[in-house]
C-alpha cells in the first residue's frame, strides 16, 4: 500500500530531451536543475578513471578499503562508523531499510528533500511531515512530533530546494531531545558549500550521539554526480547494520578511484566555493534586480519566488533553452530553483527569465 501511494523522483530534465523536443542544439541549452556543480570533474578525478578504465572484469572492493581509509583519515573518524554508498540516497535508503518496518513513523520536514517521504513509504511505515518555519526546518515542532512509534527522523542541512540551514544552538538543543530509540540522519549533502560557521558538522556531534548518522556525498561540491558515490558516518554499531543490509558491491570501481582522487583535489574543492560564492552574489543580484526575492542559501541553488505560479514560467524558460527547476511538487508552487551555474550560465538564465516574465 505505501508504495503505491508514493509519488516517484522526478529528476531534471535531460539536456538531450529537451534539445530534441524543441529542435534545439544540445550546446545551446543551460541546465541549472540538479544541483550540480557546473565545473565539470577535477582533471585528477578524470584521470583516476582512465587509469581504473583496464581491470573492469574483477568486482570492486567490496569494502571500499582505501576510499574509507581516506575518508577516515579526512574527518578524523574510525574507519568502521563509514558507510559508502551508490549516491548518498543509497545511504538514506539503507538506513531506513535496515531500521524502520512498517509500525514505524518517519519524521521529516514540509518542503525538505523528495527522497525521504519515498524510503519512507517504501518500507510502509508511515510519513509525518511537520510545517517549515520560514521555509526551513522546525526542529522544536519536529521533536514535538516524536511518538513512541518514531523510529527515524530526516534532517537536511542545508536543505533542498529550499538552502535554509540549521544552525548550531538549535541543532544541539533538538539532538539532547531526541530518544536514542530514534536514529537522526543528518543529510549533508551540501556541506562543503558551507563557509560560514553558523551550521554546525554533523561529524562534531557523532561521539556524543549514537543515534546520529550523518551522510555526505560526492555528488554535489566534488562534480561527481554522474559517477553516483555518497556515504554515510556512524556510530559502529549503525553502520554494522547498514553493511549488513547493503547490496555487495553497491559502490562500483570507478566510482571508488574517482572518489579518492577527488578528495585529495583540495583546489578543485576550493574553486568550486569560490565559483558557488560569486554565482550565488550574481544570481541574487539579478533577482534582486527583478523585484523578485529569494530563500537565502547556504547551498549551491536558490529558490526564487515568483510570486506567481511557477510552471508556466518552467515552461517558457524550457523553450529558451533553459532548465531550472518547478518546485510544486514540495509544496512549492510559486518557487522555480536554480542552481548556481558559470557566470554565462547565470547570466544566461536571468535573462531569459526577465524576458519571460515581461512576456507575462
Ligand atoms: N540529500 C539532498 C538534500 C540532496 O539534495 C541530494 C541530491 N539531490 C541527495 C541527498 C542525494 O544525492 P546523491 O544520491 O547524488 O548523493
């Protein structure tokens, strides 16, 4: 029954599709939908996979040996708390898998990540979605909402499509209310965007909490998204039962070599802030420029509203070449989020989007 409640992942839209619905040349068009980091892969990263490209024939490390023992190293964790998976929602798929049946209450914030209502239902436990503040998170009406069936609890930060983050004395005052029955998962998918030191590291409060997992992944800041390589980081025990109800090999070679190798690209990391920094100052410039107003963001996208319904403008924009992303569907109707681009590519979008709106 839950899953055939549950309304699937809708991704952005394929630059191919749209090329060939609109008859338009695939290197006309400017994707701003996924959250992506428009740099491209580190050359470090694309060379790590030429050179793992020979040995296809074996299966991967299993184990992720040395992308773990790098991670550990990195985050100053034991190499046993880590979880890797396929993408991060490999992570949020695990853990909910593992832990929550379908007696169990998953609590999760209105307008927060698509994923966590669909791990949700597709284990039958049921979805409680508690109203946002401000757009963002919460956590004293989410701690409220702890029943003696909540097994789980769903926190982004920063979020998305909305970029509210969660900042540290209220984060910590939420964790000490917490039972430790209910596991936190603590998605940073964002987390390397950060640059200020009002959001807390989910990493500085592991020792503290058995109940917390916090996952990160390579999809985002890293440029990895296509390679598909995220992970999670617990309490041993937690990731004992993660490991245990994960797909052997459920993170490939390739995606082990890129992964490693982009970690160690420190400058790739710190251009790609630089270049997230900027965009996001000409993004809210533009707006600004607009009339319009925006969620602030500590991620590396901005929901823009309107201040109308969103989709036709999705669609006008569409035919200019340009995907964004609508946001109706988490309960966001009159938002279009975009995600930070190179300069042109923010430029590019702006542009269009003032043409489409005088056009009404
Ligand atoms: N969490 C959040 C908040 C996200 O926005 C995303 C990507 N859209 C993910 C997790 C999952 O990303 P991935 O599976 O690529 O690591």
């Amino acid at each position: 029954p839950g899953v055939q409640k549950l309304s699937p992942y809708v991704p952005g839209k394929p630059v191919e599709e749209l090329a060939r619905e609109f008859g338009l040349q695939a290197q006309d068009i400017v994707k701003l939908a996924s959250n992506e980091n428009p740099m491209g892969p580190s050359p470090a990263v694309k060379a790590a996979i030429a050179a793992a490209l020979p040995e296809l024939t074996r299966y991967p490390d299993g184990n992720g040996f040395a992308l773990k023992q790098a991670l550990a190293e990195r985050l100053g964790v034991a190499t046993d708390s880590i979880t890797l998976g396929n993408g991060s929602n490999d992570i949020l798929e695990l853990v909910t898998r593992a832990f929550v049946g379908p007696e169990h209450e998953v609590i999760f914030s209105d307008h927060a990540f698509a994923v966590y209502p669909i791990v949700t239902q597709a284990v039958g436990a049921k979805a409680v979605s508690v109203p946002a503040k401000n757009w963002g998170h919460d956590l004293v009406a989410m701690a409220a909402a702890i029943t003696e069936s909540t097994r789980l609890i769903f926190i982004a930060n920063p979020n998305n499509p909305t970029g509210t983050w969660i900042e540290r004395a209220e984060l910590e005052a939420f964790l000490a209310k917490v039972p430790e029955r209910v596991i936190v998962v603590l998605d940073e998918a964002y987390t390397e965007y950060v640059e200020t030191d009002d959001v807390p590291n989910g990493m500085d409060y592991l020792a503290q909490y058995p109940n917390l997992l916090v996952s990160r992944t390579f999809s985002k800041a890293y440029g990895l998204a296509a390679i598909r390589v995220g992970y999670g980081v617990s309490c041993a025990a937690i990731a004992d039962a993660l490991n245990r109800v994960r797909q052997p090999f459920n993170v490939n070679a390739l995606a082990l070599a890129a992964a490693l190798a982009a970690l160690q690209d420190e400058a790739y990391l710190i251009e790609s802030r630089r270049l997230n920094r900027a965009g996001m100052q000409q993004l809210e410039d533009g707006c600004a420029a607009q009339g319009l107003s925006w969620i602030p963001s500590r991620g590396n996208f901005l929901a823009i509203d309107l201040g109308r319904e969103a989709a036709p403008i999705f669609q006008a924009l569409l035919r200019e070449g340009v995907i964004v992303r609508p946001v109706a569907n988490y309960g966001m109707p009159n938002h279009l989020r975009v995600t930070v681009g190179l300069p042109e590519e923010n430029q590019r979008f702006l542009d269009a989007l003032k043409r489409v709106m005088l056009r009404g």
